[in-house]
C-alpha cells in the first residue's frame, strides 16, 4: 500500500501543485501526527503564497521516502478527497482527454477558490509565524468566522484574541494581509484620545527613533468609531518576562541585558529630543528575539528646539512619576525620564521591589525623596540607580552618562578608563604632587589658609629641589600658584576611599604583585595609580555623534589650522590642540587659549566660527534667519497643512487616501502628483501610478515606483513579475526584510506588502538617493570629504548588522546603498544575499553579483561566497565613493581580470590612512582580509584632525604600534610613511622600553647611511618635501613606558601606575576586577567630581 502512494505522490507531483487548495490543514494534520519536523512546519507557514507552501511540503513529502508519502495520500484523501478521486481516475484517459479534464477542473478550481474568498474566514493570503506565546491563538484567528477585517487588518474582538489594555485602548491580536503578525491597539475617536494618538503616531513614524529598542510601527487602519494601530507584536511585557526568568540559572545577566536595552531605547528618545513621561514595566515589552522595547508614546512629547522643558499637565501613572512632577516644581525635562528609568531599574533587579516603597506611601515618598535599595545586592548597580533616582532633577546622569556608568563597564571598557585616566597630568606627576600637598601641611597650611600668606609655588620648588623646568610647567599647569588647589584632589580621593571594599586593596594585591611598592596609601588613589601603572597608552576617540552633542563645533581643525596661519595661536598653542586625544579636547584646549589671549584673539575666533559653524553662531546670537534643515521642517510643516486642507475639501471616492505624512524633498511635487491622480492603481494596500514619472528605478528585480501606502507613508514600490526564478530572490529578500536580526538605521526599511495575479509589489521605506546621486550632489560641496567618511562608516555599520546575523549580501555596489531623507546611508537590495547555515562558514550557490563588483575568489571560482567576500567588495565601494567615482581594479574592460589578479591602484585617493584600510580590504588573499568587526574598529580610530606633516603620521603610526595592529611589510603608497615602516620595527630595549629599531633604508633618508643600529628620529617642519629627515638622539618618537619597580608614592594614583606597568608586561589579571567591585565606581565619583573626562570609544 505504502508504495502505492508513494507512486501517486511521484506520479502527480505537478498536478498536486495546482490541485490542493488546503495546504495549511494538511501541513497541521501532518505535524500533529509527527510526520513533519518543526523546522519543515516552519518553513511551510513562512511561504509567502499558497502555492509556495505546497511546493515546500510537496518537496519535504517527495525527499521523504514511501512512509511519509503515503502519510501525505491519507490525510490528503480524508481533507481533499475529490483531489485523489479525479487523480486516480485520470490515468486511463488520453493525452488529449487529460489535457482537457485538467483545464476543466482547474477553471472548476478557481472559480471555487474565487468564490470562496468572499467569505471573511478564506481571505487571508498569508500567516508569517513568528510568536511562539501566541502561536495557537493566531491559528485560530485564521480560522474564525467572525474575524473583522478593518483597512488592511484582521482581528476578532473576542475576549481570547485581547492581549493588553489600559487608559488609551484595548489591544488585540491580529494579523496584517501581509501575513505579518501584530498587536492592534484599538483607540476610541474622541478628543483627547485622537490627540495622543496622533502623537504616538507622530512618534513611531519619525525615522530618528528607528531602534531594535522600540516598539516597531506596522500599519495603520480606521472605521467610523475607531482607530486601529498595528505594532510590532511582543511576547511579553517586563513584568511577564521576570516571572518567566525567575527559575533561570543566567537570570541576572539576562536583567541586566534588559536593562542595558531599556536604557538605549531611552537614549534613542532624548537623542531626538522626546520625553517618554510614561516609563513603567508595563511599557516595556520582549519581543520573540527577546529584545527589550520600550512601548506606548501617546503621552511623550518632542522639545522645541533651544528648549529644554515641556509644559503639559500632569501626565504619567501613579507611582512613576518623578518628584519634581509631583511637586509641580518645574515641567517635564529628560532629567524626569531619568528618575523613573532609575526606578524601573530597581524594580527589574529587585524581583519587582520599588525604591519609594509600596504604592500607599509612593507618592509621598517620591516627593520627599525618601528611599531605599535594601533589596538590591549589586553595589555598582545600586550606585547608579542613586544618581538616577536623585531628587535634585540637576544631580541626575544624563542618559549618555548613565550608559557610561561602571555598571555597564565590561573588561574591556574598564581598562580604556583606566587607561584614560592613568595618563592624566594629575596621575603622571602624582609623586611630586604628594610631596608638595604633604610640604604644605607642614608649613602649617590648611585648605582655609590665606593664600597671600601660604607657601608659595617657588618656594616649594625650591625647597623640593625641583629644578626641570618642564617639570614646573607641568605642575603649575595642574594646580596653578594657589597650592590650595591640591586640597580638592586629595579630599576628594580620602571621601570617596572611605568604608569601600579597595581599602585594604594593598594586602590583596601584594599577594598576586609582590613588586606593588609598600609605601602606597590604600586609598582610592593608590590603586588607581597601580592601576594606571598596568594599562598601556591608548588614543581615544569619540564618535562623531557625541562630539557634536558634547562640542558643538565639528570644525576644529579647520579653525585652528585657519588661526594659526594667521598668526593668531602660537605653534606650541597650535602643537598642544593638534596633540589633544579627541575632537572635544581639542575644542577645550583651544577655548582655554582663547579666553586667555585678550579680544582680539577672540574676535578672530569669532569670524573662523562664522565661517565654519554659521548655523551654530547664528542659533547662539538668536538669529532669526533659518538654517537649512529649518528651512526644510518648515517647508514639511506648510505641506501638511496643505495636504489637511485637501483632504477637508475632497470628498470624491478617488480621493481616498486619508492622509500623506510628507517626508521626502526631492520626491514632493511627484508625491502630490500621484495623491491627486484618479488614475492611480491601488494593490492591498498601496497606491501607486504606472507613468515614466513615477519609476524611481529599475534593474534585473524589477522597476521601482512612487507609491503612497493607505495610511499615509510615502514609500518605494518594488514590482517583481511572478516567474520561478524572480519569485525565488523575491522570497529570499523579502525574508531578510522581514528578519528582525537586521532591523537597523543603516539597512533599508521593510513597510508592506501586495500582489495580484501577475506581480508582488514590495514596498520599501523610500530613501531620496542612490549613493551616485547623493556623491555627484555633494561635489561642491564644502564639506564633502566629512560627508563621505560618515556614509562609509554607515555602509559598513549596516553591513556589521548583516554579517553579525550570519547574512552574506552578495550584491554590494554602489545602486544597492541608499540615502534617507535624514542622510543615513541603509544598504539595500537582499534578493541575492544567503544565510549561512549554522556553523557554516561558506554558501555554495551559482555564480551572483555585478559585473566588477565581485570578489577574487569568486571569479575564480576557487571558494563560495564567505563574509570576505563582501568585504573585498565593500572595500572596492569605500575607495569608488572617497575618490569620486573611481574603481580600484581600474576601468570596466580591464576590471573582471584585474580583480582575478589581485592588481588594483588607489592613486587617486590621497588619505593615506583610509588607503591603508582599503588595502586590507582588498587583498587578494580572503584570510588576509580585517572581518567587519575589526573595519569598524579601524575606521573609528582615524582621526581627521591629525595635523597633515610627518607628526601626526607619527602618531597616527604610534597608536598602532601601541595596540600591535601594524606590519612592517606592509606596503604604502606614501614614500614618507612606508620609510616609516620599512625602516623601524617595535622592540623592548634591556630597560623594557619600546624603542624605533632601524633598518637599512635603501637610501630614502638624507644621509646614505645604513643605519641597523637603534636610532631615534624627528621630521622636519618642511610639509612641502618629503624624505628630508634629521637624525636627533634625544627624541623619542614613541613614548617609554614606564618601569613598574619605580618607587612611587603611597596613594591611588601611585596603584593606577603599577596597574599600567602589569599591563604593558602582560602580567595584569583582569580578574581582579572583580575583586574590589566598589573601585570602579569611586573611580566614576572621582571623575565627575575632579571634572575628568572618563568616556570611552
């Protein structure tokens, strides 16, 4: 019998395909049964058509072997019994009388399938499974009969289908005709409820608060009565999720992660200036990837700009409230946010606990700022959630520093601060300081002593025998005249030592570090200093994002190098800026020198500044003129009151679309266009027009289209034709799309989707430019070359979130990058890209790509597809986009044989350091490729306001010597800095110090000499000749590092140096951070209170 129905299955596999319309009741069928794995079931539901889920189950059903097969016959015959029936009976007839037989039955088929999908319960094309808590809820709603179906949504308003309510709504299950799974937030259209509600739409369409750490928007719908908001559909709220994870053995790393995400949806808010003003664990949900979002905006509200507080009613829930709210001192500002985030963070690591205490006495407490963490074991979290939860509104972190807080340090953060810190002038020249401070106590000096009559500066240096007069600058530059001054540093570290775990850090440490020396203070500088002793020099640097936020000014290079030339800044001014470690400290130091040089050197900053920063001197002076991005929010604005007053004035029925949400500039007029046009086609839910002045694009996929989705979201319309092969990268892109793995700023967005009988119609997030566009837009641009670094970085960010999923894009060229109306490069263009499969480290698959933008190994067809494959041609994309246009394997003709060969040039990029990057980029060898991880690492660390001579080449050389990413060998194209590398190589001498060994130079310096002995070097100021060098002995071009068996005072600054020495030596155990959990965050005190910068890159 089993082989009889085997020989069915095989014999009617293609009539099979069009014959069985109940492809999802058998599939069940067949898994209850355990005929079909979860990982076949699952492939099945997540077919995007009814055709494609019977071909996968046909496929599992014919690769299954006669038992299975014969499974699929009986629970066939007992769902679809006229299949079999007509099957069985058509094996006697002719060719001709099968032909004919079929054509009847599949019109007979169709008209059933068409008449059939006027009933409510047959009309949903698609199920996309991805809830596991909601699985069997959703397969009833698919079900039901009495399911409604409102715009392009369905749900039942069934008591089982409701997952959430509260004060603006009742939530649902429910499904999109995409297949998507969402929650319907069901709101009522009275006043005040339509007021939040168009605010939290406001909210979860504006693309600056695009996260994996917020609630996703999906869709939007209406009826006479209500509105009907579709998000992203969570599997938990907080409190749900902590009762879920008590019995965990990782339950504390897994709070902590969720914390962590809480917290980076809140920065995603403040950075765009909105104030949540809700924040409780029933706004926070888990999504199926166990992902942390922060939900529900219809009480939040977005700053003006240049202001700081909003003024509104009180809003909020009882009990999270921040107490200058309750006590109507002032309106809501982040800082408020900040307060109940802390109390949410206690509550999340107490097991549900509330600092303020239970709910009858909260509010009181909160007023008062009465609370307690006697529930919370964690010392660096309760530190923390102290700074949050501060009454004084000022006293609270910022959310930037609450994320920079020792709570979220990992090991190797823990080592940059310490690193940041131990390089201080304060801790370098710590052993003098000491000696001064414990001289001035013995002159009978006190912190009240009048400084006219105190021990002055000299004279201490005189009596100390301090006679090295950069030694003297040194320290005066440190503490001034006024030797009052050190009180705040020693103070300071005797408060914050007291009572802590690291007190007695001496006794501990001597018994891993016998070479500790004794005479240390067990203090809270002590052990920095043996901390700081262990760490190695390290450059650091601050995203562009914070440096503007931080500095304002972006341009500090250009103006210092601007009030240099003209004699404004002397050279050691200019020297000491250039040497500062970020683009904040440079903009410090020139400040400081600023202030210092009277109105004219003032005056001259003033003009640089409106010549570099006109938007930002205009916004200081209160100018009434408008900045270009103000020009467009304006313009935005005027178009939505025009589009209000459209829609209040037409009523006919090809006026259907209920609103636009105007965010393109370049697409408007088309975009008004198309709205007007009674001509235009509606599929699903999106409206678009066929006309030449709608197509956006075109390539091999299909042709793209302006389109206008039912609620209002302008976006581009992709219009794939239905054929085996387009069909088949169809699905795959749209799985990508699809993928929350890849839910990313720099990844094109997924909004819906439609079809009809010849077509699907993909619709995208519409972005205003290919990446040929936006380059040829910024050529005259002044600050192009900034530009085009940040969308680099942004390519390669986007590719990080690809690669980090296990995805290969395959297709990377410049068509497939695009340009959002904010200016964020999104990688697009998935139909090509494979997952690798688990533990996996190729795809095998037919050759696919673009015409010169393929990698070696596969035009030579040596390997699959790998990650460095995309690297190789990511870095062909950094080079065409940094030098205008040009490829680095050389015209289109000669291109495919040059890239098989390895030959490439990048003569037409003059950044050395972004050609070097490249350079790994493309090399010809896979292996010898950086994975993205390290790419991104690299592209953060060149820094642009390094000066342009052999200095900064120099520096830029030593950081990385210092972090040990540097071949002598390799080869650059610059003559000077490949002297550099030919010429030196790292070594430690017989003092343990890193020297610049030479080597024969092959005749590239002044001198002809071979020199193979150890030399140091400094370069001539002379920019305009290279290769004129002097040899100097008494320079060193890369620091010494410091010897641990220095004899260094007793506090913590002499412990951060021996921790720095450990660490240059290899000998630091980074456990011993866990030894003093306290230390870290006295070590955060004493940043903030001495005003020490402790970020980190």
């Amino acid at each position: 019998m089993e082989h009889r129905h085997a020989e069915f299955v095989d014999t009617h596999y293609d009539a099979l395909i069009q014959r069985v319309t109940s492809v999802m009741p058998i599939t069940d069928k067949m898994y209850e049964s355990r005929n079909l794995t979860w990982e076949v079931y699952s492939k099945i539901t997540k077919a995007i058509s009814k055709k494609s889920q019977i071909r996968e189950l046909l496929n599992a059903v014919k690769s299954g072997g006669p038992a299975l097969k014969s499974a699929f016959y009986k629970v066939l015959r007992d769902v679809q019994p006229e299949v079999i029936q007509e099957l069985e009976g058509s094996s006697s007839q002719t060719d001709h009388e099968k032909q004919v037989t079929e054509s009847h039955h599949q019109k007979v088929e169709t008209e059933k399938e068409e008449v059939k999908t006027h009933r409510p319960e047959n009309n949903i094309i698609r199920w996309n499974p991805s809830s596991i808590k909601y699985r069997s809820e959703i397969e009833e709603l698919r079900k039901d009969s009495c399911r409604k179906k409102v715009g392009n949504l369905y749900f039942s308003r069934s008591n089982k289908y409701i997952i959430g309510s509260g004060g603006s709504g009742t939530v649902y299950l429910g499904l999109k005709e995409d297949g998507t799974e969402v929650a319907i937030k069901r709101i009522t259209k009275d006043q005040q409820k339509s007021k939040d509600f168009e605010n939290e739409l406001k909210h979860l369409r504006d693309l600056n608060l695009e996260s994996k750490n917020i609630v996703r928007y999906v869709d939007l719908a209406e009826d006479e009565d209500f509105y009907y908001l579709a998000l992203q559909l969570c599997e938990y709220d907080m409190e749900d999720y902590m009762e879920n994870l008590r019995q965990e053995e990782q339950k504390d790393k897994a709070l902590r992660r969720i914390v962590k995400e809480i917290l980076l949806g809140l920065q995603v808010l403040h950075q765009a200036e909105v104030i949540h003003r809700d924040i409780k664990p029933g706004n926070v949900l888990i999504d199926s990837g166990k992902n942390a979002r922060l939900a529900d905006f219809g009480l939040s509200r977005k700053l003006e700009e240049g202001r700081s507080t909003v003024h509104t009613a009180r809003a909020g829930t009882l009990g999270w409230e921040a107490t200058e709210i309750l006590n109507q001192d002032t309106g809501y500002k982040k800082s408020s946010d900040i307060q109940v985030a802390g109390m949410l963070m206690y509550y999340i690591l107490s097991d549900g606990k509330h600092p303020f205490g239970d709910i009858k006495d909260r509010e009181e407490n909160i007023k008062k700022g009465q609370h307690s963490l006697e529930d919370l074991q964690d010392i660096v979290a309760k530190d923390l959630i102290e700074w949050m939860i501060n009454k004084e509104p000022a006293e609270r972190l910022t959310i930037d520093e609450v994320l920079r807080h020792p709570y979220f340090w990992d090991d190797d953060s823990k080592d940059a601060v310490l690193r940041k810190l131990g390089d201080r002038p304060e801790i370098q020249n710590y052993e003098i300081l000491a000696k001064l401070h414990k001289l001035y106590i013995e002159k009978g000096n006190t912190e009240e002593t009048d400084p006219t009559v105190a021990l002055n500066i000299n004279e201490a240096f005189s009596e100390l025998k301090i006679e090295n007069e950069k030694k003297r600058n040194d320290i005066l530059t440190i503490v001034g005249v006024d030797l009052k001054n050190l009180w705040k540093l020693f103070k300071t570290a005797e408060e914050i030592t007291e009572g802590k775990h690291f007190s007695n850090w001496k006794s501990e440490l001597l018994k891993i570090w016998p070479d500790i020396n004794k005479k240390l203070p067990e203090d809270v500088l002590g052990l920095l200093r043996v901390l700081r002793n262990k760490l190695v020099h390290a450059n650091f640097t601050e995203t562009e994002e914070k440096q503007w936020i931080i500095a304002r000014v972006t341009s500090v290079m250009p103006i210092t190098d601007k009030l240099y030339q003209n004699r404004v800044l002397t050279r050691e001014v200019y020297s000491k800026i250039t040497n500062a470690p970020t683009p904040q400290a440079k903009m410090r130091e020139l400040l400081y020198s600023v202030k210092a040089g009277g109105p004219e050197v003032k005056s001259a900053l003033y003009k640089a500044l409106k010549e570099y920063e006109p938007y930002l001197t205009q916004h200081l002076e209160g100018s009434s003129s408008q900045a270009g991005h103000e020009k467009q929010v304006t313009e935005s604005h005027s178009q939505r009151a025009e589009v209000e007053k459209y829609q209040a004035k037409t009523h006919r029925p090809e006026n259907n679309i209920i609103r636009w949400n105007p965010s393109s500039i370049k697409y408007r007029s088309e975009i008004e266009v198309l709205w007007k046009d009674s001509r235009r086609k509606k599929v699903g839910n999106l409206y678009f027009s066929r006309s030449s002045k709608c197509i956006i694009g075109s390539g091999g996929s299909g042709t793209v289209y302006l389109g206008l989705k039912e609620d209002g979201t302008e976006v581009a319309i992709k219009r794939i034709i239905k054929d085996h092969r387009k069909s088949k990268d169809f699905e795959n892109e749209l799985k990508h799309l699809r993928d929350l793995n890849l839910e990313s700023k720099n990844i094109v967005r997924y909004v819906d989707l439609a079809e009809d009988e010849d077509f699907y119609y993909l619709a995208l997030q519409l972005c205003e430019y290919d990446m040929e566009d936006y380059m040829e837009n910024l050529r005259q641009e002044e600050h192009k070359e900034k530009a085009l670094r940040r969308i680099v970085k942004e390519i390669l960010l986007g590719l990080q979130v690809l690669h980090r999923a296990g995805v290969i894009h395959r297709d990377i060229k410049p068509g497939n990058v695009l340009i959002d109306s904010g200016k964020n490069a999104r990688l697009a263009d998935f139909g090509l890209s494979r997952k690798l499969e688990e533990g996996r480290s190729t795809v095998h698959t037919a050759r696919a790509g673009t015409l010169g933008w393929e990698a070696t190994e596969i035009l030579n067809q040596d390997a699959g597809y790998k990650k460095s494959s995309d690297i190789q041609v990511a870095g062909m994309l950094v080079y065409y986009i940094l030098s205008d246009g040009k490829h680095p394997f050389g015209d289109v003709k000669d291109r495919e044989e040059n890239i098989k060969k390895g030959q490439h040039s990048l003569e037409d990029l003059q950044d050395i350091v972004a050609k070097d990057l490249i350079e790994w980029m493309i090399n010809k060898e896979p292996a010898e490729r950086l994975t993205i991880d390290e790419l991104i690492d690299e592209w953060s660390d060149i820094n642009k306001d390094l000066p342009e001579d052999l200095l900064g080449l120099l520096r830029v050389f030593r950081n990385k010597l210092t972090h040990g990413s540097i071949d002598p060998s390799h080869t650059f194209n610059s003559s000077y800095l490949k002297l550099l590398l030919k010429g030196y190589r790292p070594c430690y001498d017989s003092e343990n110090r890193v020297r610049l060994t030479g080597i024969k130079l092959e005749g590239e310096t002044t001198d002809n000499t071979d020199r193979a002995g150890t030399q140091d070097w400094d370069a001539t100021e002379d920019l305009g000749k290279e290769n004129k060098y002097t040899m100097r002995s008494d320079i060193k071009l890369i620091d010494e590092w410091p010897d641990i068996n220095k004899d260094l005072p007793e506090d913590l600054i002499g412990l951060l140096r021996v921790f720095r020495n450990k660490l240059t030596h290899g000998g630091f155990d980074e456990q011993m951070f866990d030894r003093f959990p306290d230390f870290f965050i006295s070590l955060h005190r004493l940043a903030i209170d001495m005003g020490w910068d402790c970020t980190w890159s």
